[in-house]
C-alpha cells in the first residue's frame, strides 16, 4: 500500500564551491601545482599566463610620471581598508560582471623570488646506477644478468634487499625457464661483494656480518657475536656475553667498539629518485620589528578565462544547447578554481598571522621559548571554524630563521608548573632529549629519575608521562642506551 507522509530534516550540504575550497585549502604547494596543471588539461576556458603576457600586462600598467607625483601628493589608501575590499570583491564577484569582463579573470600571484643564474646540475647517480656499473663488470650468463638487475632495482636506499629469494625465482621464472631459489642465492652473494660493502643484505645481522668478513683480518670473535648471540648484542645483554664468550668487560669493550664503526645503512648517500623534499608553503620574513608571512607560490601558475570562449558565450545565437551548457559548466567551474585558490592564499595570510601573534617569542628567539597553543586558539581568534584552521595547518610547512617547521608544530598541550604558569608539552620533550644526551652511558636515567628531574625543576610530570613523550621522540629505553 502506498503511503504519503512529511519528514522534516535538518541536513547540512557543501555547495560545489565550498568543496573545491576545502579541497584546495588541505593541499600542499606541490599538490596544488599539480592540481592546477591537470586544470589546465582538462578545462578549455581555463589558460596560463605566458611571459609576453605579463611583460605586455605589466607596460600597460606603466604609471604615468605625472600622475605619479599627483598620487604621491595626495594620502595613502590603508594598507588594511584594500585587504578587506580585496577580499569582500572576491565574495561579491558577479556572475555577469565576469562575463563582460573584456581583460578575463586572472589569478596573479606575485613572484617575489629573484632572478638567479641557470647552472645546469650534472646527472645524479643513484645507487642503482652504481651498483648496475659495477654488476656488468661480471662474466655473467644472460639468466644471472638478470637475477642480478632483478636483486639490484629492489635494493631499498638504506640498501637492504626488500624481496626474499624464493619469491624473486617465483618472479622470474617463464614457461620456458625455470629459476631456483638456489641460483638467485648464487648471484645475490656475487651483489653484495659490490661496493658499498654491506650491500643488499636482507637484514641488519647479515650487513655487519658481509662487512666483518670483508675485513683484512676478520676478527673472529665479532662474527661469532653477531652469528650466535645478536640477540643478547642487540638488547645490549653484556653480562651475558661476557659469561658466554669467557672474556674481559675491557675486551667485550673493544670488539663491541668495532661493530659499532660498521655502517648499518650502506646505501646512505646515494640520490634516491623518490626522495621527497619539503617545500614550505609559507615564509616568514623580519622586515624591522614586524614578522610578515607571505605564500611560497612563485611556481603557481597565472590563471585567467579564454576570452575566446568568453566572446563565444556572449554571442551565443549560433551556439547548440548543448555547447552553452558545456561553456557554461566548464566558465563557472574555472571561476571556482581561481575565487578558491586566491581565497586560500588568504586564508592561510590570516592563519600565519594569528600564530605569529600568539608565538612571538618564538619568532623572536627560537624554539625553546614556543608556548603552548591548540587549534580553537586560533579558530576563535579569527572567527573560523576549527576544521578550517585543521586543514591550513596539516602537512604544510613554514620557513623561518631557525629552520623549516610543519604548522603542526606550533600547536602543543600545555602543562601547569607549581607557580600556576602554562609551560608547552614541546618544551618538556626538549628538556627530556636535553637530559637523555647528557646522562652518563654507563647508567642511563630511567624515565623515573627524568621524571623527578623535571619534578624539581617545578613542572610536576608522571614516569608514564616521560615514558609517552621518550617514544614519540623515537628514544629507546635505558636499557637499549646503556654502554659497556
């Protein structure tokens, strides 16, 4: 039986562009980039400013001499009544006053980086190159030439061979051919007679024992450590090998000097092709006494609408229905792009702002005066909401004069000392790392005697506390720090 009834439902919905914003807010200067040329691909209406354009664009803006000395007699506009008509032009933006725009709307970042030189970098060498040149070097059959390149392109940049032997013969075996574990075995222990020594091991016992045997005499007594007792080496049992091995602690002492000198990761210092670099997204500058942010976006290509297709639109009594309405999806779906990527230019301005604001001290002298913060902070100080503030803030990073930091790290819980004052959870993990480096390694402090010392010093903390923060700095215990 069918039946009519009402629901009322309270329902909240994104429109296209607050999508799009939110979208782009959350992205990386790279992701961005690379957002913006898959744009360009995709989208007629949307193209790129050429450099003839802007040296034409920027002629044309040539102010006059006459009219500057008029300009120059008469007050300055404030520098913060334009910001606030910037911003309120982009929200009022009509749909008709873009269309009977005769120049096109563009988007226009400002390059502020300087011309350099151009000086070509030489080819890198990536450690599979160099282990490839030595490798053919071998007077090898075609199927171990090819168990080898196999070994080699799955060497990770650590240098250690990621892929077992059976599963590489599993691979590389054909109807016609059948490889054995056994002969993968063969040629893997011609790689890693390859220099750096150590390489394509499948595991750190096996990399310091290639490196041991390669030594001119190979002391015995390291190898018999690392092949019968890494376990106890590893966990830094030393009583139990000296007990086992029948030898002095001096002695213990001095074989466990030399592994210590064996290079755990072999294949450090070789370019890695997927090696991703940070490139911050902001930049804070000293100009007198003010700290003033800027978007790092040289690289961000300049956006404006095709006037063909403008003109296209506008004359559109021999269009089909269906060419307007594509026009017309593709002309609003191009103005969402640049309204958005100017609104989060602007939006991450008033985020860095409100942080410079609220972490001056920090700007000022450095990280071990950062005070504790969270996102409301910010969100209530700016009027925006807190997820807004979120995705400014993750995986984009800031420049400044002590280094290159993620938004993130300016955002800590905080701490009451005795004296009622907040101190931030990143300053505690310093004042932690600080004592661990200068303990003695002979005994080690255990997270309970960090957490009296820091007690003492009038910021109350539980050992469960010091043990928390140890471990997201990635600081084993005292027991794994210890030195014989």
């Amino acid at each position: 039986m069918v039946r009519l009834e009402q629901r009322l439902s309270l329902q909240l919905r994104l429109s296209p562009q607050q999508v799009l914003f939110s979208t782009l807010l959350q992205m990386p200067v790279i992701a961005l980039e690379q957002r913006i040329k898959m744009e360009l691909e995709q989208n007629p209406l949307l193209e790129e400013l050429t450099d003839i354009d802007t040296e034409q664009k920027e002629l044309e803006e040539t102010p006059d001499p006459v009219q500057e000395e008029i300009k120059e007699s008469t007050n300055e506009t404030d520098a913060e009544e334009i910001e606030k008509a910037a911003e309120k032009e982009i929200e009022e933006y009509d749909f008709e006053d873009f269309l009977n725009d005769e120049n096109g709307y563009e988007y226009n970042p400002v390059d502020t980086s300087q011309e350099e030189d151009f000086h070509p970098d030489p080819a890198p060498v990536t450690l599979a190159d160099h282990l490839l040149t030595q490798f053919h070097f071998f007077q090898l059959s075609e199927t171990e030439q090819g168990i080898g390149e196999y070994i080699i392109w799955n060497v990770n940049e650590d240098g250690y061979l990621t892929v077992n032997g059976e599963t590489i013969a599993q691979n590389l075996s054909t109807p016609e051919q059948t490889i054995t574990p056994e002969q993968v075995e063969k040629v893997l222990k011609l790689v890693q007679t390859l220099e750096p020594v150590g390489i394509a091991a499948r595991n750190l016992q096996e990399c310091l024992l290639i490196q041991l045997r390669e030594q001119e005499p190979p002391n015995e007594l390291a190898i018999t450590i690392l092949e019968k007792y890494f376990d106890d080496f590893k966990n830094k049992r030393y009583e139990k090998l000296i007990k086992n091995l029948e030898v002095t602690p001096e002695e213990l002492k001095e074989i466990l000097s030399l592994i210590s000198r064996l290079n755990p990761k072999p294949g450090e210092g070789y370019i890695n092709t997927n090696e991703n670099y940070i490139i911050p997204d902001l930049v804070v500058e000293k100009v007198g006494n003010e700290f003033i942010p800027s978007v790092n976006d040289p690289h961000i290509p300049q956006l404006r609408i095709n006037n063909s297709y403008r003109r296209m639109l506008m004359d559109g009594n021999h269009l089909s229905q269906d060419t307007k309405k594509y026009i017309h999806q593709k002309l609003e779906s191009a103005r969402w792009l640049i309204n958005s990527i100017q609104q989060r230019k602007l939006t991450m301005i008033k985020v860095m702002k409100e942080i410079i604001k609220r972490q001056r001290d920090f700007f000022d002298k450095g990280p071990d005066v950062i005070k504790p913060m969270i996102l409301k902070d910010i969100a209530d100080a700016i009027n925006m909401d807190i997820s807004t503030i979120s995705r400014v803030t993750s995986g984009k990073y800031v420049q400044t004069d002590y280094g290159v930091f993620e938004l993130k790290y300016f955002f800590s819980d905080r701490m009451l000392t005795e004296n009622g004052d907040e101190v931030s959870t990143h300053r505690l993990k310093n004042q932690i790392k600080e004592l661990i480096e200068n303990e003695d390694s002979i005994k080690p402090l255990t997270d309970g005697d960090i957490a009296d010392s820091i007690t003492k010093s009038g910021v109350p903390i539980a050992r469960r506390t010091v043990a928390k923060y140890r471990e997201q700095m990635m600081i084993p215990v005292a027991r794994l720090r210890r030195k014989i």
